[in-house]
C-alpha cells in the first residue's frame, strides 16, 4: 500500500475489525489490512479471475478471508487504481455475508 494511505489507516483501530473493499483487484490492500489486526473481510470486484488470485493468495498466506464476486455492476461503473477501502468497520452487511 502507499505509504500515505497505511498512515491514515493507522489511525483507525483494526484489531477485530471486519473490513470490506470494493474494487478489490487481487486483493493486495484488502489482505495487507490484516498485518494491522484486522481479522476478516471480504473484498468486491467484477474480475473473477482476480478474486480467484486474491483466495489462492489469501490460502497460501493462511489468512481467513472471504472474497465474493459481484458481477452486475452498471456498465459506467469502474473500479479505480487507487485502493478504495469502503469500511473499516464491522458493518452489519458485510458482517452477516460473511458469517
């Protein structure tokens, strides 16, 4: 992650957290998230192959992470190169599609 952006994010308490990031790619932000203490989330992205890296990544590294596929996104709609974390906190939403 860039440097500024793990900066801000160390302002927010992560430990325990349940975290969510839409346009996740391969899951690199979403899965550095979990070396500050975050402990499970879910990542979005209309890339299937790139959420099957970002679960073959999360498997390799032992970390407990649930990715799930949105595909029906509007044709307008792009996922942007920058890291876009939507939550660091454990939304209702997100808490109940994961567990």
């Amino acid at each position: 992650m860039e440097k500024a952006l793990v900066e801000e994010l160390i302002n927010f308490d992560l430990k325990g957290k349940t975290i969510a990031q839409f346009c996740c790619n391969n899951g690199r932000e979403l899965l550095s998230l979990y070396k500050m203490g975050a402990v499970y989330g879910v990542g979005f992205d209309i890339a299937e192959n790139q959420i099957s890296f970002a679960n073959m990544t999360a498997k390799k590294l032992q970390m407990k992470v649930k990715s799930k596929l949105v595909c029906k996104l509007p044709r307008h709609f792009k996922c942007s190169n920058q890291p876009m974390v939507a939550s660091v906190y454990a939304a209702k939403a997100v808490d109940n599609e994961l567990h």
